[in-house]
C-alpha cells in the first residue's frame, strides 16, 4: 500500500489565479485520488512517503506557521508561496524517511545484540561493522548516511539539505574489520580478572579510572575506543559508581563474589 502526499491547486483557484493551494494525503493511486477534484484541477507535487497521516499532520502545523490558512475551504487550504510549500515538503518528507531508516538499522543491530551477544558483525550501506556489548552500552554516531536518488529528486540543491545528526542508544564503533581475531569479550576479561587478582583490583574500593582504563586497553589490544565508550560499557557490571576530585575519576570496584556472576 502506497503512501502519497501531494499538493494540490483545483480548478477554481487556476482560473482566478490565486496562489492558494490544498495539502493532501492518499493510499489510493493518484489517478482515482484526483477523480475527487473539480475537472481542471492540478496536482502541483507528489511524494511518497512511509506513514501519509504523520508526515501531513507534520506538514499542516508547519504551514500555519508559514502561509495564511484558508479556514473557508477546508483545513488543507493555504495561501502562499508555492516555491516555499514544495520546499517545506520535500523538506518533512525526507526527514521522515531519514528517521525510517534510522529506525530499520535500530531493529537490525537491536536483533543482533539479543541475548548478550558479546560479538556479531552487520553490514550498513555494504560496509561491515563490528557490534560488541548489550544495549545498555553507549550512544555513538552512525555517520555518512548515504543519500538515495529519491532524496536528491527531492531537492533542487543537495547543498540546501540540512546537516543532521542521528544517534543509536546501542553500542555501534566505527571499526571496519579486516581479519577476525580470537574471541575476546567483557565476560572473559571478568574472568581474567577474577582468575588473576591484579594488585590494583581493591573490591568495593574507588579506583583511579586510568588504572581501569589501561587493564581494559591491554587486555583487548584496544587503542581506538574512546575513554566514554570504555566507561559506559564497563559500568554497572565492573563498577557501579564513581567520584571525581582533583581532576581524578574513580570508579568503585564490585567484589570478586558479583565478579564471578559476570561470566
């Protein structure tokens, strides 16, 4: 089922010349739509769209804002610009499909990290990504959305496109793999952990994060993940709280006894 939206000029507005135009939205095809309409009427724009009732309801409040709002013919009647209209359109459109997307790559890492996966890889836009962690990890940018034929249709200049920043609320790094390594995952660096009682381990004791930070790096050969990406990934499970005082953070170490229910 097709979702459209269009803009519409009928015939009465045609014949006396006046810039007043009707938004609509259809599941229908726009031949048997427009049977609807005084003969003579124009369909100025179409789009289609993923959800026809949000994008016009998003399309109307933006237009009360923007035009004057011709109450006596209907709630989808405006006076103005017809430049400005189709450029607020394409506009909503593709944020709207932008969003769509953003939501599809949510549902696909989401189904991949299920479970407490430690590891899985997926492709966005043909290119793979490694995925570690449960969901409760970090938030990271998902960069270089790619931009479809559709979306450039939509816009006479790409360069008027507005610059947008997406972020997912599950653990995504921006590192390509080449070669699989040995399987390391958080539960086994608990169980290293648990198995070796390093010195600097002191259970239910603040601990200078860099003393954290530096076993994790070591442990995975890591070099790349942020200091941010390393603490929100080890907390709630290796610390539970942490403090800062003269420019350095603690975080405070579970017993070995919760250690041990980690892996």
């Amino acid at each position: 089922m097709d979702h459209t939206i269009y803009l519409l000029r009928t015939r009465e507005f045609i014949n006396a010349n006046e810039p007043t135009y009707k938004i609509g939205k259809t599941i229908q095809t726009m031949e048997r739509r427009l049977a609807g309409y005084p003969k003579g009427s124009e369909v100025c724009l179409t789009r289609k769209v993923h959800n026809c009732h949000e994008v016009e309801r998003q399309i109307i409040s933006t237009f009360h804002k923007s035009f004057v709002f011709r109450k006596e013919y209907g709630n989808e009647y405006f006076t103005g610009n017809f430049n400005d209209m189709c450029f607020i359109i394409n506009h909503i459109v593709w944020q709207e499909d932008l969003n769509h997307r953003n939501v599809a790559i949510n549902k696909i890492i989401r189904q991949n990290i299920k479970n407490k996966e430690e590891e899985s890889l997926i492709k966005i836009n043909g290119d793979p990504y490694l995925f570690t962690g449960t969901e409760q990890f970090f938030e990271d940018m998902i960069e270089n959305v790619d931009i479809s034929e559709h979306d450039a249709e939509m816009m006479d200049d790409l360069d008027s496109l507005p610059i947008v920043e997406t972020k997912t609320k599950v653990i995504v790094t921006n590192t390509r793999i080449i070669s699989k390594q040995t399987r390391k995952t958080l539960e086994t660096f608990y169980e290293y952990l648990y198995d070796t009682r390093p010195e600097w381990y002191l259970e239910e004791k603040f601990v200078s994060f860099d003393v954290i930070e530096e076993a994790y790096r070591t442990y995975f050969a890591d070099n790349t993940s942020t200091v941010m990406v390393i603490s929100r990934m080890l907390n709630g499970e290796l610390f539970t709280s942490g403090t800062r005082s003269s420019g350095v953070t603690k975080k405070k170490l579970v017993s070995y006894d919760t250690l041990r229910t980690l892996f």
